[in-house]
C-alpha cells in the first residue's frame, strides 16, 4: 500500500512538472485600474489575443505561451512590486508592459538584472542606460506633433494654446511642439497644464483664446479629450481642436460636440477602410483585424494592435535564434531590420530601441459617425 501510494504520488508530482513545462510564461505590467487603464486594458487584449494565435499554430519551440498580467494599478511604485513577481515567482521569459512611462522606467534596472526584453507601450525610460532592455512600440511625439502642425501651416493657422496633462508623455509631446514650433512658422501664445480627472476646462481654454490662439493643439490621450471639446462648445468658441492619438470612443463622444474641427491622428487601424487596397504594407493589420472583430466587434483596436505587435516580435525572435535565453533573444530584437506590424512597420537596432521609425500617422476627423481623411 505505502509503494502504491509512493508510487501515486511520484507519478503525481511528474504530471505536475509535465504540465508546468507546457507553458513559456510572458508578464505584462499594466494599469487595469487607475488613470491609464483606458489604454492598457486594450493593450492587454491585444497581446492575449496574440498568444492565442500563437498557440493555435504550435505555439513556440513545442510550448504555448501563457500571458501573466498583473495590474500595477497605474502607480509606479506598485510597478516595482509587480515587475519583481513577475521575474522571481511566475519566471517570465519576457515582459510586455503597458504605458506607464513611470513605473517601466522604476522597473528598468530590475528587469536589466533579471536580462529580459521589456517591450513597452510607452516611451523609452529617460536612463540610456536603462535602454538596453527595453523596446519601445509608442510613435515619437514628432510624428504626431508634425503631422498637426503640418496641417495648420496648410490652413494658416499660426497661433496655438497648447493643453497638456501631467505624464512623461504629454510633457514630451509639449517640449517637441515647442522645438518644431518655428519650422512651420508656429506661434505658441500659450500651455495650460491640466489634470485628467478635470471637469471643466473652461478657465483654461478661456486664457488660451485670450491669448490669441486659432487652434488647440492638446497632448495626452483619453476622456479629457471630450472634457476639452465640451468647454470649446460651451464658450462658443470657434477653435479646432487638434488632439493626440485616441480611442474611437473618444473620438465620437469629441466629434459629436466639435464636428469636424475635432481633428486626430489616426491610426492605421482606424483608417484601414480609407487606404488603397490590396496594399501589402497593411496585410498584417488586415488579419489581425479580422480575429479582434471576430472577437470584440466593433471596439476599437489602436493599442490593442501595439500589444499584438509587442508580443509577434518577441515570437519572431525566440524563432530565430531556437531559445527562450534573454541575452540571445534581446541581440535577435536588435537584429530585426524590418517587421510589418498590425500598428505599422517597425524596425529595431543594437543602438535604437524605438519600433516607430516612419509617420505612421493619417489625419482624421470623423462625420456622421465615420473616420474620414482630412485633405
């Protein structure tokens, strides 16, 4: 009975260490709660939709993949915490973090000491030293500042009040619209700092106006958005508002108070519909688009498609070089010249960690309820 028993209980313990070989474990940090979970929950089902794909084609070198995502409650510090459960306990061979600037930059030298790639949703951390791990999928603030100030040239609009938020980001976004002001022959008459959870924005957009400002040129993405296109309309303002990267959600609750002076810079995604077909630089999004509409429908798929292209880099390299080994997997990133993503084509390099290297951006308003190009 005792041998049957040792016997039972050995047999036991193998079918456990079988099964937990089964799985390659990717981490992911993200905000599911908190300010920035309206971008990072989508991100997140971006990458657990990658996986899913991924393990319906064999998964990689003969195991699935298993996402580990932790909510790092839109706080840095709580960040740290998860980062550290996510490499010493749940041994994760990657991490596809979201974008908390903050917290991926409090998490970068631990992630550096544990040597595993951090493909990031946000902006690289401010550390060059703290790069070497990490890959950043977020388009440079100079993209989508250019393509705005591009427009307003074309327009002959050269006075602009800038709203901005308190993230790394929209700071970033703001120091970029000052240094590229002059190129395009931009007078900035004002900058109003405001905070996301803001209800009226009137006295700001107030002082912006006074000032001289013949459009809005606001940083950072999110609800705010609507916040601000509200107080335009209840000042019976006559601005454009000339937003960052948002959510179509956002985007119509925007264009149902501003029309078509709510102008955006659309993503690839967004605008699929509107580009010529047949085009091989957006086959992946095509098919990626068709397995998130056969799941969410109609939700939009912005971040999700970083998410989904942060996770399909990592496969690629782990297929290349036939390991999981960090060291060897980070040098296969850098190593990959060219990879047309669902978001856009992306490019790393042993001394350029930032995915986004050409504009991936279109101009976009949105009437009667439809993403249309701007002209």
């Amino acid at each position: 009975m005792r041998k049957l028993l040792g016997a039972t209980v050995a047999a036991l313990l193998t079918c456990t260490a079988v099964h937990a070989q089964e799985t390659y474990k990717v981490g992911s940090s993200v905000g599911l709660s908190g300010y920035i979970a309206f971008i990072d929950g989508p991100w997140k089902d971006g990458i657990a939709l990658a996986a899913d794909a991924i393990n319906q084609n064999g998964g990689i070198l003969g195991r699935k993949i298993e996402v580990v995502a932790e909510d790092m409650r839109s706080e840095p510090a709580e960040a740290v915490t998860v980062a550290r459960k996510l490499i010493n306990s749940d041994k994760v061979i990657a991490l596809i973090n979201g974008c908390s600037s903050a917290g991926n930059a409090a998490m970068a030298a631990l992630v550096a000491r544990a040597k595993i790639p951090m493909m990031l949703c946000s902006i690289l951390p401010p550390k060059t030293e703290d790069h070497k791990w990490a890959f950043s999928y977020l388009p440079p603030p100079v993209f989508d500042v250019e393509i705005r100030y591009a427009h307003l040239q074309k327009v002959g609009k050269k006075k602009v009040g800038i709203l901005y938020d308190a993230t790394p980001y929209s700071g970033l976004q703001k120091r970029t619209a000052e240094e590229l002001a002059a190129k395009y022959g931009i007078e900035i008459v004002g900058a109003e700092q405001f905070k996301p959870a803001d209800a009226d924005m009137t006295s700001y957009l107030t002082k912006l106006d006074a000032a001289g400002a013949q459009a809005i040129i606001k940083m950072g993405s999110g609800p705010a958005t609507i916040t601000a296109v509200k107080a335009i309309k209840q000042l019976g303002l006559s601005l454009p508002l000339l937003a960052s990267t948002e959510d179509l959600d956002v985007v119509r609750g925007a264009a149902a108070a501003l029309g078509d002076q709510f102008i955006f810079p659309g993503q690839r995604t967004q605008v699929l519909h509107l580009l010529p077909k047949g085009d091989a630089s957006v086959k992946a999004t095509s098919e990626f688009l068709t397995l998130w509409k056969a799941k969410y429908g109609d939700r939009d798929s912005t971040w999700a498609a970083r998410g989904w292209d942060a996770l399909q880099t990592v496969v690629v390299a782990i297929r290349k070089v036939n390991t999981v080994d960090g060291t060897k997997v980070l040098a296969a990133i850098e190593d990959n010249s060219s990879l047309g993503g669902a978001s856009g084509d992306l490019q790393f390099s042993p001394d350029n960690h930032l995915g986004v290297r050409t504009n991936p951006y279109y101009l976009a308003t949105m009437v009667n309820g439809k993403v249309e190009l701007v002209q």
